[in-house]
C-alpha cells in the first residue's frame, strides 16, 4: 500500500482522511440547535441554554475553520501537494462559489426592485397598503446618499486600489509593498464597517414594519457582513504575508481574498446605485 504522506507522482491531489468534515457537521449541527432554541426563547429545566449552546456552536465552528485551513496551509506549503493542476481545480471552486455568493444578491435586488418597482400592484394588497402606492413608501424618511454612503463608496474604492497595490507588489517580490497594500485594506475594511454601523444607528427608519426598511437592511446588512467576512480573509493573508508565506509563484490564498475583495466592491456600486440613490428619489432625505 502506498505511503499517504508521500507525494505522488501525478497532478491530482487525493486528500487524505480528515476528522475535520463530520466535526463541522457536528459543530453546525450544534450552531443550528443552539439558535433555534435562542430563538424560540426554549429552556431545559427552567433553564434557557439557547445562548450557551449557539455560543458553543459558533466556537466550534471557528475552530473547525481554523484548523481545516490550517490543513490546507500545510498541504501547499510543506507537501507540495498543490501542483498547478490542482490549483486550477481551486481557482474553479472559488469561481463557483462567488457566483453562489452573485445569487445570494441577486434574490435581494429581486425582492428590492419588485417592491420599488410594483408598489400599487393590485394583487398584493397588503403591499400597496404599506408603501401606498409610491416608492419609497409615502412618509418614509430615507439617508442621504451623498453623505456617508458616498464616503463609504470611496473607501470601498480605495480599498480596491491597495489591495491591487498589494498584488502587483507580491508578483514582483515587494514584500513591504505586500504587507503595506494588505494593511490598508484591512484598516479601510474596518472603517468601512464602522461607518455602515454608523449609518444603522442613526437610520430614519427601522426593519420591522417597513417594506422598505427590511429590503433596504436585508441587502446592504448581507454586503456589509461580506465586508466582515472579506476584512477577516485579508487580515490572515497579511499575519501569512507577515510570517513569509507567499511566493510571487504560489498564492492562491491572498489571490482568492482579493477576488472576494473585488466582487463585494462591485456589489458595493450597484447597491449604491440602485438602492441609496435610485430609491430616494422623490422621498424626504434625512438632514
């Protein structure tokens, strides 16, 4: 039987047997319980374990990811197991979960436009007597696009243009290019939440009770945790960028957190457009 940890003398990577997918199955299965139960306020002897166990659950699954990773880490940079082959079967993947992520966006500009666009429509009455007939809806106070979710708009694009810089920096062998370009990203990453926090705090308007407020919520909320997920990936590319990792060859891991960097700004533009200043038009501005 061949050794399991020698390198073949093929293309293909045939992964060896890992805990890691049944203990994420069980921590998400753990997650799930715990959020339900968080939920639907339910208690286990008088007691409400909700909390604990959904917090258990996201610990789990933390780990899971951590260590998995890790694995894969280890994999590329000691087994020598991600020949060019493999890593266009990765690049693959990355491309089809990006478009999982595109449909994702693609179901809230739906639910956003049907209801801007068919505000009186006859058959839902129920809408038509929320938004009366009109879009926004007749009373709703909406932010000002041209304050902060410009500026969020720029320090999207800027946040763009270094993680670029970082790029062309690491396919010349800049490392301090590398870890400068990494750097502000994450730092214009972080602002970038802040300030869509920011603008949540202190919105006209809510998500319960308001077609407009929960579309509005649904599809900025779900680009601004993207942003934080995104934030995070370019963040442990820097902590491997800061301990050598990357070649100008190999590095896949940096090259996918930047396409995810690029595809949530491109979202980013559209929900700006579409959202912030198609949808107030006609309606009262906040300030």
């Amino acid at each position: 039987m061949a050794d399991g940890h020698a390198k073949p003398n093929h293309d293909y990577h045939l992964v060896e047997p890992s805990p890691w997918p049944l203990v994420s199955s069980l921590s998400a299965f753990v997650l799930a319980v715990g959020a339900i139960m968080f939920m639907k306020h339910m208690t286990i002897g008088g007691l409400k374990l909700g909390p604990y166990v959904f917090g258990a659950g996201v610990l789990a699954v933390l780990y899971c990811m951590a260590s998995w990773w890790t694995d894969v880490v280890h994999e590329a940079e000691n087994g020598g197991f991600h020949t060019r082959v493999v890593q266009m079967s990765h690049r693959y993947g990355m491309i089809l979960f990006i478009a999982s992520e595109v449909m994702f966006f693609v179901a809230w500009f739906w639910a956003y436009f049907d209801a801007s666009l068919f505000a009186g429509e006859a058959h839902q009455y129920l809408r038509a007597e929320f938004t009366s007939g009109t879009w926004p809806p007749k009373g709703t106070e909406v932010l000002n696009p041209w304050h902060l979710p410009l500026f969020n708009t720029l320090i999207l694009l800027t946040s763009g243009t270094t993680v670029t810089w970082a790029h062309h920096a690491l396919l010349h062998n800049d490392r301090a290019g590398l870890k400068q370009g990494l750097l502000l990203t994450v730092l214009l990453g972080a602002l970038f939440s802040f300030v869509q926090g920011y603008e949540y705090a202190h919105a006209p308007f809510g998500f319960a009770g308001s077609i407009y407020g929960s579309t509005f919520f649904m599809a900025t909320g779900f680009h601004g945790a993207h942003v934080f997920i995104g934030t995070i990936f370019l963040l442990v590319c820097l902590l491997r960028a800061q301990a050598g990792q990357f070649t100008p060859k190999q590095h896949l891991g940096f090259e996918f957190a930047a396409w995810y960097w690029h595809f949530v700004d491109v979202v980013w533009l559209f929900l700006f457009a579409c959202i912030y200043v198609w949808g107030s038009w006609g309606a009262v501005i906040e300030g």
